[in-house]
C-alpha cells in the first residue's frame, strides 16, 4: 500500500486555454478623419449658390481654388456649419427663456480661422462667408482680420521688433479681447481696425463697424494660441474663448516655403511697383535677388513663428483642413464633440 501511494499518478492531458479574442483597437483621437472623397459626400443635397465667376473674386493672390473645390470641401463645411449655428441659436433661446430673459436678442456665432502666412487662410475665409450668407438662418455674415489688431507700425520700431511682427507678441491683444468680448455680449456698433497690406500698417484713421451680425469669422495667424498662465490666479480669457469653432489650415513645411516665394514674387511684379507700396524698394530687385530676400524672411520670420506659434495650436481647433502641394484639400479632421 505504502509503495502505492509513493507512486506518481499518470499525468492527465490538461486542454490549453481557450484563445481570448482581441479587442478591437480604439481610436483614440479627438479627431474623426475624412479623405477628400468621404468629405464630398457629406454635402448631402447642399445647393451650390456660387458661381465659377465668383468663386474667382473670392481668390487670394497664388491661393487657386476652383468650384471643385468648393463642391467637395466648402458646401460640406457650410452644411455643418449651418446645422451647428441653428443649433446654438437654439439653446440661447431656450436658455434665455429659463432666465425669463429676452428672446429676441442674438449673440454671433464666430468662428476662428488660423494657419501659416501663405497657406490660404483669406480665400477660405472669403469663401465661407459668401456660402453661409445664403442660408436662410444666417444672412448677416462678417468677416474681421486680426491683422487690424497688430501694433502700429512705429510702435513695433520703437520696441525693436519689427522682426517679431506677426508674432503674439506684436498684437494688441487687449483691444483684441474687447472687441471679440463686446461682440459677444451683442454690443452693436463694434469698431474694429483696418490694416493696410499696401502700406504694411495699421490705417490710423480707419475702422470697420461689426453690427450684430448672425456670425462673425475671424481670421489670422494666432487666433488659436493659449495665452501665457498668470503666476497670481488671475484669469485671463484666450481669443479662442469666444470661439463657438475654429478652422486650422493645414500644409507641409516645403509646401508653406514654395507658396511664400511665388506670393512674394507675384508682388513684386504686382503689387510693390505701386509708389504707395511698404514694399516699393524690393520691386526692382533681380529675381535672385529676390529669391534671396524673401528666403530671408521666411526663415527669420515666418518659418520661427510657424514652428514656435502657430503650429502648437492646430490640436485645439475644432476642424483641420490638410492642403496637398495644389492647394487642393486632400483630408478633413472634425473634432469629436
């Protein structure tokens, strides 16, 4: 018996453990992601209310679209937009309703469009404007550059940063601030200031007048850029706090490069023969010569600010518009609500 049970027992076949499935991957990005192709389809039976004739006055300089463009990405866009804003006009009827408060008043709906210098920003602008105008819910569309916000020009050589123009620094972000934070409290009368790009300042005695309108874009290179946290506590609102959504215009480095030296070339036989023109000196310059004065600015000016300003804030738009090297919108990424 002893001898029994010092035996080992035969081994019995254990079965190996059932495979888990793996679980399906999560995409965790706060973006949804559309090819131009998706996008397009998106437009549903959005009617196009812009001719070829007038999608070409809306054109920058060296910015091409064509109403191709406009099908496949703008009137997509539009649709949303407009679904967006009926949307928020909604709720601040129903809250101003629970507040007992009156509900014929209207807040703008803005909207927040950045990028690099020469990617596009004013065309897309422009385009948006005209297309959301025609909605029946939104007839009153403006359209404000930051670009009236930066410091004059002699404030900017007083300071020694003619070099930093552009820069958030080079603004006048308070007057930015209570302009955008008047308009939302549904002032009406808001000036705002012009800037020259033929004198390459701040016109000193000029304003254009927002009037209430049902939305207002606001266009420029640093509208999304957080500003710096405050060692006291202290509040300080963003431009971007008065967004109700934001566009970034999206491009490769290279691409950015190449359309700034046909734009700056495209002046220079354009634009810098004006005797007016901030720019007049350079418009007799060899075409190497300058090649290599805008190569200057670019890698001095441009290229830093987009590196360290711009290019940080594209995550904190609400929709990033991804160029190809034509211009062309190839890819489309919506926030996730």
């Amino acid at each position: 018996m002893h001898e029994f049970l010092g035996r080992e027992s035969p081994a019995v076949p254990v079965p190996p453990p059932a495979a888990v499935p793996a679980a399906p991957e999560r995409d965790l990005s706060p973006y949804r992601t559309f090819s131009r192709e998706e996008w397009a389809k998106l437009r549903a039976d959005t009617p196009l209310t812009l001719s070829a004739r007038e999608v070409e006055q809306l054109q920058s300089l060296n910015d091409p679209i064509s109403l191709d463009e406009v099908i496949a990405i703008y009137l997509p866009l539009s649709r949303l937009l407009s679904l967006y804003v009926a949307a928020a006009q909604g709720l601040f009827r129903a809250t101003q309703r629970f507040l007992l408060a009156d509900t014929h008043e209207k807040v703008p709906y803005i909207i927040g469009i950045a990028g690099s210098v020469a990617v596009g920003k004013s065309t897309t602008a422009r385009i948006l404007k005209a297309l959301l105008a025609r909605w029946p819910n939104t007839p009153k569309v403006d359209l404000v550059t930051t670009d009236g916000f930066l410091r004059p020009n002699a404030e900017l050589q007083r300071l020694n940063m003619m070099d930093r123009k552009g820069f958030p620094e080079s603004y006048d972000t308070a007057r930015l601030l209570r302009f955008l934070s008047d308009i939302k409290a549904g002032k009406r009368g808001v000036r705002a200031p012009i800037y020259s790009h033929l004198t390459y300042d701040v016109l000193p005695d000029e304003e254009v007048v927002v009037e209430n309108p049902d939305i207002l874009i606001v266009e420029g290179l640093n509208v999304l850029q957080p500003a710096r946290l405050p060692r006291d506590g202290a509040a300080i609102p963003f431009v971007s706090d008065f967004f109700d959504f934001s566009v970034y215009l999206d491009a490769e480095e290279e691409d950015l490069h190449r359309w700034y030296l046909a734009r700056f070339l495209r002046l220079r036989s354009t634009a810098f023969r004006n005797p007016l023109s901030y720019f007049r000196k350079y418009a007799d310059l060899s075409e190497s010569e300058a090649v290599e004065f805008a190569e200057g600015l670019w890698n001095r000016i441009n290229l830093v600010n987009l590196n360290e300003n711009i290019l940080p804030t594209r995550q904190r738009a609400s929709l990033i518009l991804r160029k190809g090297a034509s211009h062309r919108i190839e890819e489309v990424s919506l926030r996730r609500l």
